[in-house]
C-alpha cells in the first residue's frame, strides 16, 4: 500500500503538466530565455534572495553562470561551477520545443515526457539529485567556486 501511494507520487507527471499548459509553459519559459540573454548580454537582473538574506546560497546559486559557460562551450567550467547547468538547459529547450513546435510534434514530445515522469520518475529525481548536490555541496565535500 505505501509503496503504491509512494510510487503514485514519486512517478507523478509533474513537467509533462507544466508543458500541457500554453500559459504556464509561456511564462516560465519566457522568464528562463529573457534572464539567459540578459546575462549573457551582462546584464544582471536578480541576485540569489536567499542567498542575501541569509548568506548560504540556494540549490540554483550558480546555475545561470554555469549555463552561460554551458553556451560558451567551457563545459568544464560550467560542471565545476554547477553539474546540473546542462540539465537545465535542456529543461529550457524543451520547453521552448513543447512551446514552439508544432501541435503534432508538441504532443509526442509532452508524451515522451509524461512516459518517462510516470515510469522512471525522472523529474522526482532531477530534483532530488539537485537537493542531495547542494547538501554535499554545503557540506564542503563539493566546493562551490571561489568567484561564487
């Protein structure tokens, strides 16, 4: 029973929902690519609130350096400064891909998406394996750059 409700939530379509949703999917998406090209024009719109507020950096502090490094073609600067920069730059394109394609190919890629949430649980993953890097992280075993 617990490893049913367990498995239920663990396997839940989260992403997949978000790329099912024009509107939703607009808005994120839009945030992600305007704060990329402003960044990579130089252009610092946010800093980490977290991380001002309370002087330990969140579990996406550095991931906007690592990712334009990720553009730049210094994938080894970009692991270093953040691993799963070329994560989420995928999660961006494809979410640009479920945006822009068209409305047959839209549903295939959001299919392919929801089948593998469902039966590997890979957003749950992403994001545990993001939490569980920012505690080793925190911890030291992982430093985070100097220039962080």
């Amino acid at each position: 029973m617990f490893q049913d409700q367990f498995q239920k939530i663990w396997c839940a379509p989260a992403f997949s929902s978000i790329l099912s949703s024009r509107r939703e999917l607009a808005l994120i998406a839009g945030v992600g690519v305007l704060h990329v090209g402003f960044s990579l024009a130089g252009v610092t719109l946010w800093t980490c609130p977290i991380r001002a507020a309370t002087g330990i950096p969140c579990p996406g502090c550095g991931l906007t350096r690592a990712s334009l490094e990720v553009l730049r073609g210094d994938f080894s600067a970009s692991v270093q400064t953040h691993a799963f920069a070329p994560l989420v730059l995928t999660v961006l394109l494809t979410m640009l891909a479920a945006l822009l394609l068209p409305a047959k190919w839209r549903d295939v890629l959001i299919g392919t998406v929801r089948t593998l949430e469902m039966r590997f649980g890979f957003t749950a993953w992403a994001l545990t394996l993001i939490f569980l890097y920012w505690a080793i992280r925190l911890l030291g075993f992982i430093p985070f750059p100097n220039n962080f």
